[in-house]
C-alpha cells in the first residue's frame, strides 16, 4: 500500500452526478498498482423498455403561431410528425424477448405516417432485438453516457450506440432521476451530448407524488424541460416525455385531463421559451400506467403525442395501445 488510503476516494452510492464530477480526477489520482482501495458501486437490473410515437403527417405552417394558435395546430389531422408510443419493461430471457419480437412482428398497426413505434431492449438485447424487429419499428437505448466515452467502468456511450445503429435513447427516466441521483443538469447534459452525436432522444420529465400533492407539478416539469431546453438550438430529434412518478407501475395513472393540463402547459412554456414552431411540432408522450382500458381516452386529448408504455408492453393489449393512435384520425 503506497501510504493512507483513508477518506482518499469518494464512494459512489447510485450517484451519476458526483461521478460525472469527479471521476476523472479520481482516474487520475488511482494508484497503478492492485490495492487501490475498493469503491463501492451501485448494482440494477433494467427490463427492455419499448416506446413508439404518433404524429399526425399533414405540415402547417407555425412561423407567426400565438399562445392560442398552438392549441388550434394541435388539433386532429395538423401536426407534422406521427404519434409516439413507447413499449416499456420487457422483463427476461433470450427466449422471452424473442416471444415479445414476434408478437410485435406479426401485429397489425396503423401505417408509419400515423404511429412510430419504438422499442426500447436492455443494452444486452439491442443487437439481437434489432436483428429481428420489423423494419417499420425502430430501437431505443434506455440510457447512455453524459458525454465521450473513457475509463467509466459499466457506462455506454452515445458512440456505442451510433456504431451499433441504434438511432434512439432514453434519458431522464424518473428511475434513473430517483435511483441514480440524476440531476435536471446531468438529465440536460445527457441529451445535448447524445444529439451532438447524431442520436434522437426521448427526454423524460415528471412530479413526485409529493410535489403534486403541494401543488409544485407545473414547476418540477418546467425547471426539467429548460434544463434541458437551455443546452440545446435543435428540436428536431427530441421527444418529450411527461410521466408523472406517482403513475408509473402503480396502477394509478392520471386523469384524461390531469395529463392534458401538464401537456399542454409544456406546450405552452416550449411557446413562450422557444418559440411557436417548436411548441408546435415537439411531440408530448404520456407514460404512468398505459393499458388497453384507458389508452383511447388518452389518446384523444389534443395534446398528447403518444405513450410510453411499461407493464402493458408485455401483455396482447399492446397492440390495442398503438392501434389508439388512430383516435385522432377518427374524431
């Protein structure tokens, strides 16, 4: 042992933060030999996550928009992107990802100009699941790295999944924000970097069931999405995705217009905070407890984009949720 190692190295305890901050001083400092002292690191599981998008393809034009005329240009049939909807959690083996592909592969959906269906595998199943997925479906990371890859035992970068084809990642998800410590700035961080990289990003934001029980809601998802809007010139290639923490997994899921009053106010601070072309064209996906029951009442509100779908992504009633992107159609 080269001297005292006490108190000479942080230890990470599910914190991508600190490690973002620190760990390239900690490299640089680490003894070269084997008794450099142990550092605890955080242990997780990720099931596949699966996401797909709806956006209605006729163009407007959004030069001039007001507040007002932002929700006028939502309505059915304006919006120049196809609804996203998001399969999300798909738990298991190799053989269970392949049940869950073929079933996708063998369901009829609604045309690529009306649903955009991205699904989103652990890391270990993306090359396997983009091998045998449809090609009318497209492949999402669950996350990636805050910026060039380097001695960061465990992470993946952005480049990775460019080399791999994976147009797609997720960032932000509240597991991640909860579990790992992940701030709005490294949540920021994240998506101008995977952007800068040539990757689409479905950025996620959302409250605590404490924050919205204060009454905080429109506060969390505003301070989240300009964390994210002050790091970027380009929406082009990001989703925003609202999934209140409360819903997710629990069976609870929020009201029809509990979750067009969020969206719409997204809208509304992207009008004020961007402008009218971005609040107009940035698509606003839902996830908090999506199923076959509710998808169409969902579905329906004219500022909702699409779902990000969790344990339903692993039931038939998937089909039925990305099929609810014709709701808007029909109207």
């Amino acid at each position: 042992m080269h001297g005292s190692t006490t108190n000479a190295y942080p230890t990470w305890r599910h914190n991508e933060q600190e490690l973002h901050k620190v760990g390239e001083d900690v490299l640089s400092r680490m003894p070269r030999d084997c008794s450099s002292p142990a550092v605890e690191v955080p242990r997780w599981q990720y099931t596949l996550s699966f996401e797909k998008h709806l956006v209605t393809p006729k163009i407007v034009n959004t030069a001039s928009l007001t507040p007002h005329d932002v929700k006028e240009v939502r309505s059915p049939g304006t919006t120049s992107k196809p609804q996203l909807q998001h399969i999300k959690r798909l738990n298991g083996t190799i053989e269970e990802v392949k049940k869950i592909v073929t079933t996708l592969n063998e369901a009829e959906v609604p045309s690529e100009d009306v649903v955009e269906v991205v699904v989103s595998p652990p890391y270990v199943f993306l090359s396997m699941v983009k091998s045998l997925l449809r090609n009318d479906f497209s492949i999402a990371a669950q996350n990636c790295w805050v910026r060039k890859g380097g001695a960061f035992t465990g992470e993946v970068s952005a480049e990775m999944l460019v080399n791999l084809g994976i147009p797609w990642v997720i960032l932000g998800h509240s597991e991640r924000r909860l579990l790992l410590n992940e701030s709005n700035e490294i949540v920021g961080d994240k998506t101008a970097y995977a952007l800068s990289q040539g990757l689409k990003v479905i950025a996620c934001v959302g409250e605590t069931f404490e924050q919205r029980e204060s009454g905080s809601t429109l506060a969390v998802v505003a301070a989240q999405t300009k964390a994210i809007a002050e790091r970027l010139s380009i929406w082009s290639n990001i989703v925003l995705a609202y999934e209140p923490v409360w819903a997710i997994g629990t069976g609870k899921v929020a009201t029809p217009s509990q979750a067009q009053d969020v969206h719409s106010e997204l809208r509304k601070w992207l009008h004020d905070n961007i402008g009218a072309e971005v609040a107009a064209s940035t698509r606003i996906i839902y996830g908090g407890s999506v199923n076959g029951a509710n998808c169409k009442e969902l579905a329906a509100q004219p500022d909702v984009d699409g779902f990000l779908v969790g344990g339903a992504s692993l039931k038939p009633e998937f089909i039925d949720i990305i099929k609810s992107a014709t709701v808007k159609e029909s109207a």
